[in-house]
C-alpha cells in the first residue's frame, strides 16, 4: 500500500531534480507505480473509488421503519434508551450493538430530523457589560490546613478583552455577588454600563406572574455602583456564555498553578486567596491590550464601597436560639426575648444587641440546618436534665467524637438517666474549664477502659495543689557582722 505522504514526497523530489527512478526511490515505492501516480496526478486516497455497497448486513434493517416512526413521533427520544426497548421487545438484539445503533440515530436526525437550534455569535464593544457568574471550585482539591474546602468562585468577566477576577466564596449568595463585584470594580478604578448575570437568587427571586425580577438588595449595589442590571433568558446559560467557558479555563489555569506549587494546601482561606489573586494577574497580563480598550470606554468609578454584607432583626426565641436565612444559631441564655441585629456575609454571622457583638459564628449552607453551641445552655441543661434525650438539636452536644464515646460507654454501664446527668456534668466540666483538656481526658479513660464519669474526669483535669514548702526558723548571728566591720577599720 503507497500512503499519500509517500506519493506528496514523490512530487517533491521530482519538482526538485525531474528524476523518476532518485525520486521514487527516495519515497520508497517502486519505479512503475511511481510513474503511475505522476501519471494521474492524483494521490492514493483520491484514486480509490467510493464505497456503494455495505461490508455487511444491517442488523437494523428489520426494525428501522418502527424506529424512525418513534423517533419522528418523539425527536427528543435518546438512542440509548430507544435499543434498550428494542432489546426488551424484539429479544434479537445484544448490547454490543448500541454504539452502531446510536450512529444510525445520528445519521437518521441529520438527515430526517427537527431543524436544531442556531447560535449566532455576537461582537462585544469595549466597556459594555461585565459579566458574572458562580462556580464550584472543589473540584481543584483544595484543602485548608490538610482539610478539603468545599467552595465556589464568583467569576466576573469583561466579554471584550476576556479580563478575568475570581474570589472564594462559600455559596451563591448576595453577600459573595456583592464582595465579587466590587472586588474586581475597585481593582479595574472603572465601571461598564451594564452588569450581567444569571437568574440565580442572588440577584433575582421569583415573582407571582412567574418571572425573575430583581432583589432590591441588589438593585441598590447596581444603582450605587452606577450599573444598570440585565439577566439571560431562564434557561439559556448560553447567553452568558463568555464568563460560563472563562469559568473552564479558569479552573483548568489553576490546575496548572497548582502543579507547579506541588501542593494544594493553604495554611488559611486568606492565603489561598492571595495565591488566586497572583494566578489571575499573570493571566490578565495577556490581556492587557484588549484591556486598554474596555478601560478608555469605561466610566470612572467614584463611589465607596458597600459592605459586604446584608442586615437582618431577630427575635432570640425561648430556646436561646436566633433562625437566620432559614437556619438555627444559639446564643447566650440571658438574651432570650431580646431582638438583635444580625449581619449576615458570605462565610459567616455576627450577631449584635446594640454595639456590642454577642455572636460570630460560621454561616450554614442549605436550609434548616443548626449549630448550637453548648456553652450557650449547658449551664440550664444541668438543672433539666430530663429535657436531654429528647433535645432537638442533641447531636450538636457532642463537640468531638470522645465525648459521643463516653456518652455511649455512660448509656452501656449506667441507667439512662443517670448516664444523662453524668454526661451533662461532664459537657458542664468542658464549659467551665477547656474543651480540649476534657476531651484529653476522656481519650486516656476510653483506652484504658475504664468509665468516663464525671469524678474521673475531673480527676484528670484538676490541677494539683502546690504544697507549702516547711521552713525552719533560723536565728541570726550579727558577730560576723562584726567582725567585719572591724575588719574595715
């Protein structure tokens, strides 16, 4: 079999000195077919004729008109899912079929299928629109001090020069929109005249007539930034396309990044942070012409930033516990029945009764989620005992896993009630002291094997006493000084 680069080498040789018998050799073919293919002028895969005939038998050919009826009836019907029916149905076919069957689909909707959807590419003018949008990032493996650190990107993008700024958040919310934003304004000094996102909740919410309109929490970030706000079609991420395909190479880039640190662990958020920041200027470095462009078509951006948080009243239930953004936080006893002002940012909650901060606290994701801190109600739990095995929020009582531990070995060698009050005296012990030297204890008493009751903990944990040293009384004897007075003279 002659190759086409063979027969192009040909032509090159004798283009270069008109020999057949050097050139064929050269190409290595033999001198007759080389005279062959000078002869046509054409190269071996343009002289083979065309296929008009099958190599074999259509294993399809049976079925076919029952097929493209189902599929004419139902266009978005898969392949996959129309030869398993066959499978069941007609019992001929095997699943070392499906990749030929789905090729026969394929050809089928080309040539006999609905029109598909068109996509036309749009110019972007310099300094129009920013563009914004979220992405989850856990996939790049960081960890925070060896623990994984599951989070997003709040990617804002300009469409003409493709300049790119990300920063770490923790879910899709209006505080991180709000952080992101403003992050990237104030680094460009420069404002475009629109600023574009998805429908997500952090900018919009659902209506009763059934569309997005927009947070008037947001609309006010938009009015102070001096932007006007647009959103895509619902459903159609395609029309934020130049942020949705930089949010791939964005995170490919990382990858990168990463590999040239040799590691994916950060000592703090912070410090991942700064480390994104340095990623992302050394890739807008190459954009810096384009840039130039959006820039001079820019407004200048004049105004303060907005905090980047949003404010909330609530009321401290019986419970001692505040529900903001419909989850569960514990506060201090002596704040129940009292309203506090609570500040609610991307990653955590601070709570305030007037000036004065009572609680800050991680922010939980999702709904209905809680996190009760025991130093909040231990000190009523002990004198309620009975209310501890039927607690709603019981498991958060367990700080780390040596105190579930001992609560289960309490359950195994005690009653029920007495393993509760042992336990509560226990957690009371933790509050009063440190958390880290009771769960020492408990540790050193569970591999022992031995039960970790209220006594025996602390036992371990109480400091011993410094015992008064005896001093015996001792006279003094001033001759000497004396002596040495006399000395002197």
């Amino acid at each position: 079999m002659v190759s086409d680069a063979q027969v192009r080498k040909l032509m090159k040789e004798i283009d270069k000195h008109g020999r057949v018998g050097r050139a064929a050799l050269a190409a290595g073919i033999d001198r007759k077919t080389a005279r062959k293919y000078l002869d046509s002028g054409k190269l071996p895969s343009e002289m083979k004729p065309a296929r008009t005939w099958r190599t074999r038998e259509d294993p399809f050919a049976a079925v076919w008109v029952v097929v493209a009826e189902m599929l004419d009836a139902a266009p978005e019907l898969e392949a996959k899912a129309l030869f398993e029916h066959l499978m069941v149905t007609t019992g001929r076919f095997h699943e070392g079929q499906v990749r030929t069957f789905q090729r026969r689909v394929r050809e089928w909707r080309a040539l006999n299928g609905p029109p598909k959807e068109v996509f036309f590419p749009q110019l972007h003018r310099p300094g129009e629109a920013a563009q914004t949008d979220f992405t989850w990032a856990t996939e790049l493996g960081i960890t925070i001090a060896g623990e994984l650190f599951e989070h997003m990107l709040c990617v804002v993008a300009l469409p003409f020069s493709n300049w790119t700024w990300a920063t770490v958040c923790r879910s899709e919310s209006l505080s991180a929109l709000k952080y992101g934003v403003q992050e990237a304004l104030f680094r460009l000094g420069r404002r475009p005249e629109w600023h574009q996102t998805d429908n997500s909740t952090a900018a919009t919410h659902n209506v009763p007539s059934k569309k997005r309109a927009f947070n008037k929490e947001y609309e006010r970030l938009m009015r102070h930034l001096g932007m006007k706000p647009r959103t895509i079609a619902i459903g159609k991420s395609n029309q934020n396309g130049d942020v949705e395909a930089l949010n791939g190479a964005l995170k490919r880039r990382l990858k990168q990044h990463l590999l040239i640190r040799s590691s994916s662990d950060f000592e703090s958020v912070v410090a991942y942070q700064t480390w994104l920041n340095d990623a992302l200027q050394k890739a807008n470095v190459l954009r810096q012409k384009r840039l130039d462009e959006d820039l001079a078509a820019m407004e200048p951006l004049t105004v303060r930033r907005m905090p980047a948080w949003t404010e909330e009243k609530v009321d401290v239930t019986s419970w001692s516990t505040i529900r903001v953004k419909h989850n569960t936080y514990s506060v201090p006893a002596r704040l129940i029945g009292e309203k506090l002002r609570v500040r609610v940012y991307d990653d955590r909650v601070e709570a305030y009764l007037g000036k004065e901060l009572q609680l800050e606290t991680e922010r939980l994701q999702g709904r209905n989620g809680h996190h009760i801190n025991y130093r909040d109600i231990i000190w009523w739990l002990v004198r309620k005992p009975g209310a501890f095995p039927r607690y709603r929020y019981r498991d958060d009582l367990f700080p780390t896993l040596y105190f579930r531990q001992a609560y289960d070995v309490l359950c195994e060698r005690r009653s029920a009630r007495s393993a509760d009050i042992e336990y509560l005296r226990v957690l009371h012990l933790a509050a009063s002291t440190m958390e880290t030297e009771i769960d020492a204890a408990l540790e050193c008493l569970l591999e022992d094997g031995q039960v970790p009751d209220f006594d025996s903990v602390k036992a371990l944990v109480q400091p011993e006493r410094p015992q008064t040293p005896e001093l015996q009384d001792v006279e003094p004897d001033l001759h000497s000084f004396d002596e040495l007075l006399e000395g002197v003279s």
